[in-house]
C-alpha cells in the first residue's frame, strides 16, 4: 500500500514542511522496512534541529 503522505518532524517533535510530490514519489518507491530503517537511522543521529523524514500511512481514523 502506498503511502500518500510524508511530512517532516524535528527531533523535538515540531512538525516542518510537507515533502513535495516527487520527494515523495522517491520515497514511494522505497519497502516500508527501508523507510522504516531510514527514519531509525536519521532519529539516532539527527539533532534536535534537523528534520527527520517520517512516513504517514492513510488511516480511516483521525486522532483528535
């Protein structure tokens, strides 16, 4: 299933700028293992002011 969103969150938990389409074309071709790796990798090493690229999988819920 692909997914249809990425958005990019601060270390701290801020969140940043939405990808743009081909950034998430890219990341689209990615296995959600690598994606998953990718985003363990950039949270051990990212300081608290550079971004991490975490992926949104679409949910029929919405959390309040």
């Amino acid at each position: 299933k692909a997914i249809s969103k990425y958005h990019k969150y601060r270390k701290d938990g801020a969140h940043g700028d939405c990808l743009n389409r081909s950034q998430v074309n890219k990341l689209n071709e990615l296995s959600p293992d690598k994606l998953q790796l990718i985003a363990l990798q950039l949270s051990d090493f990212a300081n608290h002011s550079l971004y991490v690229v975490m992926a949104i999988t679409p949910t029929r819920k919405s959390y309040q």
